[in-house]
C-alpha cells in the first residue's frame, strides 16, 4: 500500500488551509483519501478498495503499467518544447489522423480541454470572420473565461449570457420539448437550431460556430437524435459558421462501436473541428485540436504564431501513443460495447420493479440513468440520487450524478470496467432502493 505523508485529517486540514474552497471535494462531507488506482479499482489510505464509475480521464486504467513506462522511458531521455523536430508528435498525429475522416488532417497539441475549446475559438472566429458562437443548454466547454462565456452550465449562475452567445435548446428526448414519440425530433430541433440563426441575424449578429458536444455529458448524459449533427451543419454553414464537435468525454473509443461519438450520427457528418482531451493521457495532461487545411492555413495568414510551450511535448505524445496501443491491444472498444450492452440490459430489468428509474440512455461506457419521482411530469429524483451516492459510497463504489435535476447517474469509468463490474453495481443499486421500497 502506497504509504501517506499525512494522515487524513491532517491532509484535510492543510487542503482547506491552503486550496481553494471553489475547488470541492466529492463527497464534501466525508470526503475519501485515495492513495492508489489500479485498473478501474482505487484505494484509500486504509486499504479499502472502491470501484471507480466515474474517472473517464484515466481511460485505460488507472496505474496502467505500458502508460507509466513511456512516460519514464521517454522522460528519461527528452523532454522539451515542440519548436524542436522530433518524432513523437508527428506519430501520434499520424496514429491519431487515421482514426478520423480524411479531411480533418492538421493537428494542434495543447494541456487541456478547455484550451482546446479556447483554441477552436480562434480557428473559428479567424476563418469565418465572425464572432458569434451558438451552444446547447446546459452546454459545458470548459473553465476559461472565454469558454465560461460559450456554456450556459456555467453562466447562468455566474453574469449572464453575452450578446455574442446564442442557446439552441438541448435535443432532449427524454425531457426536451420533443420527446421519444415525435415522429422526427432531429428535423424538430433543427427547426429550433434555424430559429436561433434568423434571431441572431436579424439583429446584426453573424455565426462564427456552433459548438456541440457530441453526447452532451453534464447536461445528463444526453443522446443527440440521429440526423441533428447533420441539419445542424447544413444550417450553420449557410450562416457561414463552423461546427465544432467536442469529444473531451467521449471520445477515444469509449462510446465502443465508434472511435469517435460524432461519428454515431453517420459516415456524411463531418465537423469542421474537433477538440479532444480528458482520456488522452490516462491522466496526463495532454488535448488537441483537429482540423482542415482550410481552416489551419487561414489562422497562419494572420501572420501570428501559434506556440504552446507544453503541449505536443515529447513526453506527452509518448504517453498519448502508449493510450492508444492499450485501446487496441486490450480491446478495450470491444470491452466497452459488450459491457455496455450489458449495463443497459440489467439497468433495463430492473426498471421493472423500481419506478424511480426513469430512462437508461447511452452507447458503451458513456451511460446516464434518469432518475424520476412519476412517470407522467418525470419529475427528477434529485434528492434520491443524492442519497443513492452516498449509500454507494460506503458500499465501495464510487458514482456520481449530472443533469440539471442532478438526478441522472452517470457511468464514465475506466475502459477496463469488466461484466463482474456492471452486474456488482447494479446489485447494489438493486438492493438499496429495495430497501427503500420496504421503509
């Protein structure tokens, strides 16, 4: 057992003496002291072993031996800035490029989602020559103040939307405007997405881009209808926009069937860009921007260099390559589609005799579970959820909740969650709320 330099009161202590406090904890009130990950599995200064269903950033495992020794390896020999020729970064744009349609070639390595997203800005706004930017309720991009600006997630709680900000309503079928028995709800929200143009046009505005996550993730684990994507960019380029898909949850396999989740939408809907991060170091700080020659060659023309003096480091990549030899060596698409599948299947069987779960939405290990107080207004079981955590939590699993009710569980674990995994939860899941059911 890895050895603490504190005890946890005292590491407590001194987090609250020193952190700041807009920096929370999970579990705030009787927070966990993790000293260890293996797998999808962590323990705690004790010993005590929790299953991880939520740490999406270490996408292949915690711990995972082939990630930990490319970085040692590599850091052992180099590591410096990217103004120097080396062959890191070129293999794993070209390992990378391959995952992705052939148009969307020339790579930018930044250290975060969100300054991937802030350097999607850019692009977009150099290349269009517009500044205005439309985003999903409840959209989330990222922590930058410029990003802040572009997520309603956060905004509204903070000064408000800019006039440059556009909000499209989230293609919910669950609890959007047009639901599960709309005869097309894709073409229905498109229609909404087309409102939100002519409004921004008709008072001098002009589209720079529209920026969607490909499953929306703290909205609640949302499944954009098939065929949105689609109508969104006939709609958005007419307005001389781009689209930019956000992949910094999902992408990397983990929606199983397809290395990226835009690509649910079908082989016809290409983004203008992609940003991608939180798994592509299994917790090192790595991400990147990915676009068209088009595009890349109009941000040179401004004549301003782009340079990052981290990213695309030799390290970095050298990680990110080691990342992507585990998602094929290990299989861990395959593992994520069938234990998925799985997921969904038991989840499913249980709806059956507890109410209170509402929906079961998802591909692979990207799942949302709605919790609901009724079936007619589907009220969110917030509190419930709430409860249900904390309960998990001493039964040494470790999940967490989104959406705007706070009522959704959310899986994003570790790509390694295996079938004794799913059914152990979701056993648990079943045991607690029986419980419930008799008081």
């Amino acid at each position: 057992m890895a050895k603490s330099l504190y005890n946890k009161e005292e590491t407590l202590s001194l987090r609250h003496k020193h952190i700041g406090p807009s920096c929370r904890l999970f579990f705030p009130d009787e927070p966990i002291k993790i000293v260890r990950g293996e797998g999808q599995y962590m323990y705690d200064e004790n010993g005590r072993r929790y299953l991880d269903c939520i740490t999406n950033v270490v996408h292949v495992g915690h711990g995972h031996p082939v990630v930990a020794k490319a970085a040692f390896q590599q850091l052992q020999v180099l590591n410096t800035n990217a103004r120097f020729l080396h062959d890191n970064i070129v293999q794993y744009a070209t390992r990378l490029s391959s995952t992705l349609p052939e148009k969307l070639c020339i790579f930018y390595f930044v250290n975060s989602g969100s300054e991937a997203n802030d350097l999607a800005l850019r692009l977009a706004r150099h290349y269009t020559q517009h500044e205005d930017v439309i985003v999903l309720e409840e959209a989330y991009h990222g922590h930058l103040s410029s990003l802040i600006d572009i997520s309603p997630y956060k905004f509204k709680h903070l000064g408000g939307q800019k006039e440059w900000v556009h909000v499209a309503p989230l293609p919910d079928t669950y609890r959007g405007r047009y639901r599960e028995d709309h005869e097309d709800p894709a073409q229905a929200y498109a229609e909404e997405l087309k409102r939100v143009i002519s409004e921004a046009h008709s008072k001098g505005r002009k589209i720079a881009a529209f920026f969607v996550e490909s499953l929306p993730s703290v909205a609640g684990q949302i499944i954009l209808p098939p065929g949105y994507l689609q109508r969104a960019r006939q709609l958005i380029h007419e307005a001389g926009g781009l689209i930019v898909a956000d992949e910094v949850h999902t992408g990397f396999g983990r929606i199983g069937k397809h290395f990226w989740a835009f690509q649910l939408q079908g082989k016809d809907f290409v983004p203008d860009i992609v940003t991608m991060g939180k798994p592509m170091g299994n917790g090192h700080p790595i991400s990147c921007v990915v676009t068209t020659k088009e595009i890349a060659e109009a941000f040179t023309s401004t004549g301003v260099e782009y340079f990052n003096t981290f990213g695309g480091n030799p390290v970095s990549c050298a990680v990110g390559l080691a990342v992507l030899d585990v998602i094929e060596q290990e299989g861990l698409r395959e593992n994520a589609t069938k234990v998925g599948k799985y997921l969904i299947e038991l989840f499913t069987e249980m709806k059956k005799k507890h109410p209170i779960i509402g929906d079961i939405r998802g591909f692979g290990l990207f799942l949302g579970v709605d919790l609901i107080k009724d079936n007619d207004k589907r009220t969110p079981a917030t509190e419930e959820a709430d409860n249900l955590i904390k309960r998990l939590k001493r039964e040494g699993i470790i999940l967490s909740k989104d959406g705007p009710g706070g009522n959704v569980l959310k899986f994003k674990p570790p790509m390694c969650f295996s079938m004794d995994d799913a059914k152990f939860v979701v056993e648990k899941i079943d045991e607690i709320l029986t419980g419930w059911n008799k008081n």
